[in-house]
C-alpha cells in the first residue's frame, strides 16, 4: 500500500511538473483576426508554440476584446498582459519619438518608411527599455489616404468636417484644415461613421477594408501621406522568465514575422484599393490643389515635429536622410 501511494505522488509530481512546465501567454491586439496585422501575429504566435515544443503558448485576444487600442501597451507594461501589439504614433503625446512616422509626408514609400524605421528604431527600444518593455517587431499600414462621405477637391473641403482621429497627427491635420478632430479608435470605426460621429479621416485603404467604409462614404483619395507603423511588445520581465531556448524562440519567430509583415503589407495595398473600388468606391488620387494644401500641412508638421523632439528627433532625421 505505501508503495502504491509513493507511485501515485511520484507521478502526481510529473503532472505538476508538466503543467508548470507551459508558460502562457496573453496578447492583445486593437485589429480584426482577419486584418493582416493580426494574421502575421497568429502565425507569429504558432511559430513560437512550435519552436518551443509547446513550452510558450501565446492566446491572441483580437479586435481589442482583452484591452483596447489605447490600453495596450499600460496593459504589457503594468503586466495584466504579457505581450501586445500598439500602433506607435498612438503614443506621440507620451514622446515625439514614437511619432516618428506619423510625421505626414516625411517617409511616403515603403523604401522610405523601412529607412526611417532603421533610423528611428534605436531611440524607440530605448525608451521603451525604461518602461520595462522590450520592442519585438514592427510591420507597417499601407500608406495613409482620405475616406470622405463627399468629394473633396481641396482642403477647403474639410473645413467644420467631423474628422476621426487615431492618434495626435491625425488630431492636429484636423486642426490645420480647420476639421473637428473626434478620437475613434479602429475597432469602433464602423459603428462612428453609422451614427455620424465621423464623415472624414485619414487612414490606410487596409483599415478602411476591414471596417467596410464603402457602406458610409464613398470617396478615397491616395494621397499616401505616411506609413504608420505597428509594435508588438513583451514585457522584458515575461520575456526574462523564459529560458535561453524560449527567449530565442521568440526573437527568431519575432525576425520572420517582421520580415513576412513588411512583405504582406506591401502586396495587399493594390488588393485593398482594388476591393474599394469593386466596392462601389472612388478611388482617386488627390487633385493639384489638395496636394498643394496638404504639402502645407506636412511642412507645417514636419517643422513642429523636429522641435518637439530635439536633439534625438533631429538625429532621427539626420540619419534618415543620408
């Protein structure tokens, strides 16, 4: 009998052992599970449970069901999530240099946006590390463009406009054509434009894709003003708690997902533009005078963003135009 009883705590042990044995993970996103933000993640997630032979499993809370967009990153920092995905100008107000590309007109490319990212890189891990928060990778949006419920030939056009706002650049664009800046984040865009709260923004044709805009408005104007770009993060103290392997693990899967990111971002953009369109939309690029109009804006901005960011924006800059 002591015997049998020895067996049993001996291989209740290696349960126990098993089950502590899985570190697991939970990662907010702000997009759709079928945006292609969060597909890259869920295979990002699948390719770190597959490294580590089960060890970390990462469950995707998508479309900001576990946090919102703007919770997210207080979420990983303050630790009710271990890991997460924030779009970094969300957070210009917090430091410039997050901004870095939502700066209109700065980087309009996607060549572009992979060298200000290169130059902006450094100075964003940094100030991250201070938070106790580890940059993992970042992929971009397609280029930025105008949705609009009416046709818009120039930035008269927009005056006294109910404008959606997803971070600071977007609110002072507002600010600078004389648009009514509303914040709406991604998730409750559909449902803003439904009720009037919004009728004009500046996003991606992949935002404006996932949030079927051709239901409200009507008009999309390629005016490819920046490339805002996503973050995904860890917390440095979850990502310390994993052995050599796991850690590894991680930055390996985090390498491709990256790479496959800045790929897929730049295929789907014709895909995007391509099913506004069959959807009934406009797709126009900008006319002379609005380019003429938001030229203005971008220098005007540009101009105020390297003076908010002093010395390291500056070398941000410096760098970049090498």
């Amino acid at each position: 009998m002591k015997f049998a009883i020895r067996l049993l705590f001996t291989a209740l042990g290696f349960i126990s052992a098993g089950a502590f044995a899985q570190t697991a993970w939970d990662m907010p996103t702000p997009y759709p599970a079928t945006n292609f933000h969060t597909e890259n993640i869920i295979q990002f997630a699948a390719d770190i449970e597959k490294a580590t032979a089960g060890k970390l499993k990462i469950t995707v809370h998508a479309n900001g069901s576990l946090f919102k967009a703007n919770e997210i990153k207080r979420a990983v920092q303050g630790g009710q999530a271990q890991i997460g995905e924030i779009i970094l100008s969300g957070y210009t107000n917090e430091d410039p240099l997050f901004g870095t590309d939502g700066v209109p007109f700065l980087a309009t490319s996607y060549a572009e946006a992979k060298k200000l990212w290169v130059a902006q890189k450094p100075f964003v891990e940094a100030k991250l590390a201070k938070q106790g928060i580890k940059l993992l990778y970042s992929v971009p949006w397609p280029p930025q463009g105008i949705f609009s419920a009416k046709p818009i030939a120039s930035a008269t056009d927009l005056k006294g406009v109910k404008w959606r706002a997803y971070n600071p650049q977007t609110s002072r664009i507002a600010e600078l054509v004389g648009a009514q800046p509303v914040t709406i984040q991604a998730a409750e865009l559909s449902q803003a434009l439904a009720t009037g709260a919004v009728s004009a923004f500046m996003t991606s044709c992949a935002t404006g894709y996932d949030s079927k805009v051709w239901e409200q408005v009507k008009y999309f104007y390629d005016a490819q003003a920046w490339l805002p770009k996503n973050a995904v993060l860890v917390s440095q103290k979850a990502f310390d708690a994993l052995d050599k392997a796991g850690q590894e693990a991680v930055l390996k899967s985090a390498a491709a997902a990256e790479e496959r990111g800045w790929k897929i971002s730049e295929e789907k953009t014709k895909f995007y533009l391509a099913e506004l369109a069959k959807n009934g939309m406009k797709v126009e690029d900008p006319s002379a005078a609005l380019k003429a109009d938001l030229k203005k804006v971008g220098d005007t901005m540009i101009a105020e963003w390297v003076k908010s960011a002093g010395t390291d924006g500056q070398a941000i800059i410096d760098a970049y135009k090498k």
